[in-house]
C-alpha cells in the first residue's frame, strides 16, 4: 500500500515527465471490501502505484484504466462487484462492492493540482482533493473531472470545481480536517449533503478526498515496549518519534525506523513538539514518576490520542493527583490507560501489538462506530492486565 506522500510524488513525477496517468479511487463502499473509501491506484504506461485491493477486481480497473490512457475518455464510476462474480480463490473473503472513479490526469491541465497535494504531503499538512464527479449542465459549468485542492490551514473557495458559500467552504475543511472522504452532493440553495452513491439525481456531485497532516507517533520512554512499537507504528504509515533521557536507549542503533529521536529531559522533549489532532502519544518511561510528569507535560497539548502503561490502580491514583491540581476532568476522561487492547498480550512484541490496535482503531474509526465494534466483538477494550516494565 502506497502512502499518500509516494501517491502524490509520483504523480508529479509522471506528469513532469510528459506523461498521463490514470487515477482510480474508490468513492463508496457497500457491503465487506478489501479497501476503504479513499483508497486509490495511480496507473501509468509502465505499471500502478498503490492499491485498491488486489485481485481481480483490481485487475479489471487496471484494465480499464490502460484502455483509457490509450484511447482517451472522460471521467467515469465503474462498479466493481466482489459479491460472488469473481474466483473466491482471488479475492479471499471480500464481499461487497466498490465504485471506483477513474480520471484521466494530463500533464499540462493537472500538474499544478498534483504538485500541491504532493506538497503538502511532504510537509505534512493537512489538504484535500475536491473533484466533480458528477455534474449537470443546469447546475454547473464545470464538467465532470473538474478539481483542485483546499489548503486546509488557508481555506479559500479559489479554484474550487463550482462556487461554494463561506459556510459550505467550512463545513468542507471541518470535514477534511477530521479525515472523512466521501460524495457530497450541491444542492440549488448551495448547501452540501453526504449521498451514498454517484447519480441519484441531476445535482452536481463532489468527492471530498482528504490527506490528513503528518501522523506523528510520539513513543515517551525508549524501553523494551518501545522498540516492537516504533517498528510497527513505522509499518502503520506513522512518522515515530521516540523521547528518552538516556542516549544509551534514544539512539538510531534500537530504533532504526524512528523519523526522530530526542535525547532530553521528558517535560522538555515534550514541550518542544507539537502535538495536535495528527498526534499519537504513547506514555511507556522506566518509572511512574515519569510517566506522571510526561502525561502532564502531554495534557497541556490536544493530540488526537494519549496512553499510558500501567495497572488500574496506578494509573487512578495519577489521574486523581493530576485532578487534584486542577486539571480538567474530561481531558483527563480521554487518556487510554491501561493501555493497549485486551488481546491477552505479555511480552513487550505483543503488548506493542496491542497498543497500535488500539491507536489505529482511533485513528480509523468515530467514537460510534467504536462502540458498535466493540458490542460485535465484545473484547474491544482496554488491558485490565498489569504491564511488561517499559
């Protein structure tokens, strides 16, 4: 699976280089599906950068996209019905279907969109890729294809496929700033609504399709935890952070794959990021003075997850002394602790294991659908066990 950032980078590269490519994304899904909305495949002369699934549904968007490279064509939503069609040998247990959206990007028209999303991607900002996907000629003089890019930290409605209100523009970047791609649909009163599928009526139809900011996954304590976690959070697309005081753990030698590693103080390390809704925090220091002093450093900042090791009766008798100096209760409500998923995990690997399902369950799904997850599955919830020392 292709990220974002190598999506984007080689898209800019084809195009600089003379070339077209197709761009196939899934835009709705129904039913099991190997990939989520969003996913996309980018198909050129010489092969495909990043998936949208494999198999032989993928085999047949591929086909059509080389067909369209070839002979040209207009923007298209093709179907691709994993419900039985198909050998069950190639596509495992997927049972559902996908409407995919395949746009031809041309280099002299759709260069200057591609390089700011690969932009962005590299700095690891937030944007989004606003594209029609469906328009009428009543509503709209844009045709179907029509894109460009919403720089969610400079919102502006310039260069926007059809003319949005100031309202509309922000429930946009609201939107795309929670990392939530899907078909919205214009309505004549200019107020944009979640539709499931391409078509359903003559109004113009956008595909909102977010790139989040750097997700950065901040690990405090660089002990026997945290060397399987930076390993498979840098597997999970994260960029890893790894914070200790002590150069003979923090090095580049046991954490090969971290983005960054700081040798400091944890209040002080801690106070010099940033931690926002595209951070991941995880609290796993050799002591529980540490870890208490990490978590207040941590709370004083917003990110998007923060965890910390420990039995239930430690991490109370923290969270009440962090209380007690006035700290708010519903911030203090939102720290996963103990942390990790109850998947029966002992060793370091597997409490590792337990603590990025738990992080990637966050980042992939809305309290709602957590809480539905968890009644189907009935172990979706926090480690009562004690924890390996850190």
């Amino acid at each position: 699976m292709a990220s974002a950032e190598k999506i984007w980078s080689e898209a800019v590269s084809t195009l600089n280089s003379g070339r077209a490519f197709v761009l196939a994304t899934v835009i709705n899904v129904r039913g099991s599906t190997p990939r989520e909305v969003g996913a996309k495949m980018l198909v050129r002369d010489d092969g495909q950068v990043g998936t949208i699934g494999g198999g032989c549904g993928e085999a047949e968007i591929f086909r059509k996209a080389r067909l369209m490279l070839e002979h040209g064509g207009g923007p298209r939503v093709d179907e691709v019905d994993l419900t039985g069609d198909f050998q069950q040998d190639e596509i495992g247990t997927c049972g559902g279907i996908m409407d995919v959206f395949l746009d031809l990007w041309a280099p002299t028209r759709d260069r200057s969109v591609a390089a700011e999303l690969a932009d962005a991607a590299q700095r690891g900002e937030p944007a989004a890729l606003l594209t029609l996907v469906h328009g009428s000629a009543q509503a709209t003089s844009a045709a179907s294809g029509a894109k460009a890019v919403l720089r969610l930290n400079r919102p502006s409605g310039e260069g926007l496929p059809i003319a949005l209100t100031q309202n509309e523009l922000e429930h946009l970047a609201r939107r795309a700033f929670e990392v939530s791609p899907g078909l919205l649909e214009l309505e004549p009163s200019g107020k944009l609504n979640a539709v499931a599928r391409v078509g359903r009526s003559d109004l113009p139809c956008l595909f909102l399709d977010p790139l989040a900011g750097t997700q950065q996954l901040v690990i405090i304590g660089a002990g026997h935890i945290a060397q399987p976690l930076c390993v498979i959070g840098a597997m999970a697309g994260f960029r890893v952070t790894v914070i200790d005081d002590r150069a003979a753990f923090a090095n580049r030698e046991r954490f090969a794959q971290a983005h960054k590693i700081i040798v400091k103080p944890f209040a002080t390390a801690i106070d010099s990021l940033t931690l926002d809704r595209y951070a991941y925090v995880v609290i796993v220091t050799r002591g529980h003075a540490f870890d208490e002093s990490s978590l207040r450093a941590v709370l004083k900042q917003a990110p998007r997850y923060v965890g910390m090791i420990g039995s239930r009766r430690r991490v109370k008798a923290t969270l009440d002394r962090i209380e007690a100096d006035g700290v708010d209760k519903e911030r203090l409500a939102r720290v996963h602790a103990p942390i990790g998923l109850d998947i029966g995990a002992e060793t370091p690997e597997e409490i590792a294991v337990a603590i990025m399902a738990e992080i990637i369950r966050e980042r992939r799904l809305s309290v709602s659908d957590q809480l539905s997850l968890g009644v189907k599955l009935g172990r979706l919830r926090p480690s009562s066990k004690p924890s390996v020392a850190a």
